[in-house]
C-alpha cells in the first residue's frame, strides 16, 4: 500500500511522492527523505487549513550541518522564533492508523489543495 506525501527539498524543489506502508508503518520511507532520525513538527503556517498536517524533519538537521530548507524554515514560523529547519521535509495529515493517533498520507485533494498554494505562494520552487 501506498500513500503521499509533499517533499520539499533544500534546493527549492517540491514533489507529491507516494510512500510505501511498510509493516503498517511510513517511518523507513521518511527517514530516507530526511536522511535520518525523524522527528514531527508543527509548522505554525499550515495549521489553518482543512486537515491538521505536520512536517516530518531530520532531527539532528543541525547536528549534522544539512542545508536550511528556506521553504520549511518559513512553514515553521523561524522568521518569527528563529528556529531554522536543516534538510528535506515531507509533509503529511495527523491522522490514525490502526485506532492509534499517527502521520497518514495525504488525500489527493489536500495534495493539489497544497501543491497549488506552495507554487503561488513561494515564487522560488522550481519543478
């Protein structure tokens, strides 16, 4: 099974990427996005839409010297607190998953929804 997910990436990219449940789990497919450990924020510019979502991030980003991720970095309000995010991101609904509260793929609708207000909102992402 399958489910999406939106990577932005260091370098201004931003992609629907479908992520493959593993033993009823996402945790392989994110960490290989972020390159490590993950851990799950809440980025204070996405929580006004219709789903509560959060942005999976490499929870040693600094430790290990990854770039910032100017988009998330904004996403996440360091404009206002100055925490920056280092490395790649995916973003994904708070849902459930087996009854258990847990990050779940994102429905198509949220990913148009999303990618559509990311390529007017942020004039840097390329394709």
């Amino acid at each position: 099974m399958t489910e999406k997910a939106i990577v932005i990436t260091t370098d201004d990219k931003i992609e629907v990427r479908d992520l493959e449940v593993k033993d009823g789990s996402l945790l392989e497919p994110l960490q290989q996005i972020v390159g490590g450990y993950i851990e799950i924020v809440h980025p204070m510019r996405l929580c006004d839409g219709p789903v509560p979502l959060a942005m999976i991030v490499n929870e040693e980003g600094i430790i290990e010297g990854l770039p910032i991720n100017a988009i998330a970095s904004v996403l996440y309000g360091a404009d206002i607190h100055g925490s920056f995010i280092h490395g790649n991101v995916a973003i994904l609904e708070q849902g459930e998953r087996d009854g258990d509260p847990d990050i779940v793929g994102l429905s198509p609708y949220v990913c148009e929804c999303l990618s559509t207000w990311f390529k007017t909102s942020f004039h840097i992402i390329k394709n």
